[in-house]
C-alpha cells in the first residue's frame, strides 16, 4: 500500500514522495541527490588532546554520578557487597566475572541514566514536557531491568553456596 496527498500536518514533510507503510514515518531520509553534509570536528581534538585528559573528564563523571546520584551510590554498594561475597564464597573466576559484568553494566546504566536527564533538563529547562518524561522514564526504566537482572544472576550464583556455608555452620 502507497501513502499519497497526506493532509496531516506532521505528515506533510512526505506528502512529495511515496511511502511504504513499512518505513518509519518518523525519520524522513534524504534524497539520494541530496549531498550529505560532513560536521566540522577541526577543533574536536581540543576537548581532550590525549588520552590521560579523556580518563579526568570520565573521572570527573563518575565522581558526579557518585556524589550528586543516590541509586549510584546504592548500586556501587551492592555491586561491591555482591562482588566480595563471591569472593568470600570461592566462587569460580567465571561466576565471579559474570557478578562483575552485571554490576558493571547496571553502573554503566545508571551513568547513562544521569547523562540522558541532564541532557533534557538542559533541553526543557524548568518546563514540563511529555517527550521529556518518557525520555526520563524510560532511561530508569532500562537501569531497573538491569539491576533486576543483576539481582538474579547474583542470587543464582551467590545463593547455592552461601545456603551450603550456613548449612554447615548450623551443623556444627
């Protein structure tokens, strides 16, 4: 099925070509006789001119996520708590590197989370928009299906011999 004449508003931007339903409607694309313009990065090399400078700036955000975000600092404790535990328990290399991976991914997460709410609120200020609520809602929402995740990896791995340990200390 082809789209034609749209009369819609926000639809006008393709009413001079046809569409396919399957294309996204959203993100119109550029015209093949279009030239495809290049950014000028000449002076990007002036934000971090070597690498030891790059490693302050990612410091620097790890610090403020750190210092100024709550959930940040309760999943780097937990992620600590959980990583020790498996430590203390003689968990296998393997078992011990997978806790590591899934704290490191809800940190990094929870970093993106920060970076995308500063984004928007810069955006929109001290206004109220929608877009900029399910912007918000939905980077939480990707920190809570990771630490859920975390905690059942955690728990699956953490749980058998920590229940075996208990055991054998009530034994005795």
């Amino acid at each position: 099925m082809v789209l034609r004449n749209v009369q819609s508003p926000t639809s006008q931007l393709f009413a001079s070509s046809s569409l396919s339903m399957s294309q996204d409607l959203s993100m119109p694309t550029p015209h093949q006789s279009e030239p495809m313009v290049k950014p000028n990065r000449d002076l990007a090399w002036l934000v971090a001119p070597n690498l030891m400078l790059s490693f302050k700036y990612a410091w620097a955000g790890l610090i403020y996520a750190f210092v100024t975000q709550r959930n940040f600092r309760i999943h780097t404790i937990i992620g600590t708590l959980a990583i020790s535990l498996g430590v203390f328990l003689h968990l296998k290399p393997l078992e011990l590197a997978v806790i590591c991976l899934t704290s490191a991914l809800v940190l990094a997460l929870e970093l993106l989370n920060t970076a995308i709410e500063s984004v928007v609120d810069l955006t929109v200020k001290q206004s109220y928009h929608e877009l900029a609520k399910i912007a918000k809602d939905c980077a939480a929402g990707a920190v809570l299906i990771s630490a859920i995740a975390a905690v059942f990896v955690a728990g699956s791995l953490l749980l058998p011999p920590l229940l075996t340990l208990i055991q054998q200390q009530l034994v005795q």
